[in-house]
C-alpha cells in the first residue's frame, strides 16, 4: 500500500470522506492549518490503527554495522518497527483505508507532505488490508514489546534513522 506516480497518501480508519479540510491537531507544534500526508518511502509508517504507538528505526547512510546488528538484528533487513502487545489485537482488527490524493497539491513537511487547502481524493477509498502481511511483502520487520520505551532509548541513541508515532499512547 504505497502511492503511484503523481500521489500521496492519507490513512484512516474513516471510509467514508470525501475531503480533506486544513486544520490544527490538537497535538500540533505549529500553527499552520494542514491537510497531512505521506510519499512513498513514509507510508509504511502508517501501517497501524491510529492510536497505536509505534517506534520505527532503519539503516541510513550513516549507520554503523554495529548499531544495525544490535537494533534490526543481523541478517534481518534494514527496517523494524516497534508495537507493544496491547496493540496486537487492533492491529489485527483494525479497517485501515488509505486516499488516494494528488500529490501537486501537497509540499514537503519534515518526513511528510502537507496541503494549505482543501483537498479530494483521487477516488474512493482502498481498504489497507493485513497489516502483518504489509509489513512482511515489504520486508519490514514487526517486533512486538511490553514496553516500547526501552527499545525507543536505544533507537534514538544510534545512528540509525528513526520515528516514533503516538508514543505518548506508549506504556509508561
């Protein structure tokens, strides 16, 4: 579930919007109305239901061998991402849908793409599907914790790249 050429894409558990308006999060750090997105390389990133909080970390150019070997694992590939077990049963339970949106009107914003008016979807929305046969065709590696916390304190201590969604949802 990625964006083709000349789309983003923005995920949701609503099937049924047919615009997206700007507005304020109420966790915002910014002012600015937005209508929020993500290309290619980030959609991964929403992969989940959207309360669930998630700590994602993957090789970038300057990742040492040793922090991919004690984070992602040895012979494990390039990406993981973190999940606590509260969030098993919504993430096999969850009806994600992604939109399709034209990506013209969106420009960058950190790791996503953000619009400052109103935007429609290219068409209806898709159902995502099984978020743990996403994750393996794209052969990112879905861990599953107690705790994202500790995992978290280490990611962000390495030279790996890294993200983290919804941590404030995390178990203390």
């Amino acid at each position: 579930m990625r964006p083709a050429a000349g789309e983003v894409l923005h995920f949701s558990e609503d099937p049924a919007l047919e615009v997206f308006r700007p507005h304020v999060a109420k966790t915002a750090q910014q002012a600015t109305p937005y209508v929020w997105a993500v290309g290619h390389d980030r959609a991964p990133d929403y992969w989940f239901p959207r309360q669930c909080p998630r700590a994602m970390a993957w090789v970038g150019p300057s990742t040492t061998p040793d922090d991919r070997d004690r984070i992602i694992g040895a012979g494990c590939g390039t990406r993981v991402h973190a999940v606590e077990y509260g969030w098993l049963d919504a993430m096999r339970s969850v009806e994600l849908y992604a939109y399709r949106l034209p990506a013209d009107a969106f420009t960058e914003y950190d790791a996503a793409v953000v619009a400052t008016s109103e935007v429609r979807p290219l068409g209806p929305p898709e159902r995502v599907g099984d978020l743990f046969d996403l994750h393996a065709e794209a052969g990112i590696q879905l861990r599953v914790l107690p705790r994202l916390r500790d995992f978290w304190a280490e990611v962000i201590t390495s030279t790996l790249e890294f993200s983290g969604i919804r941590l404030r949802n995390a178990r203390p």
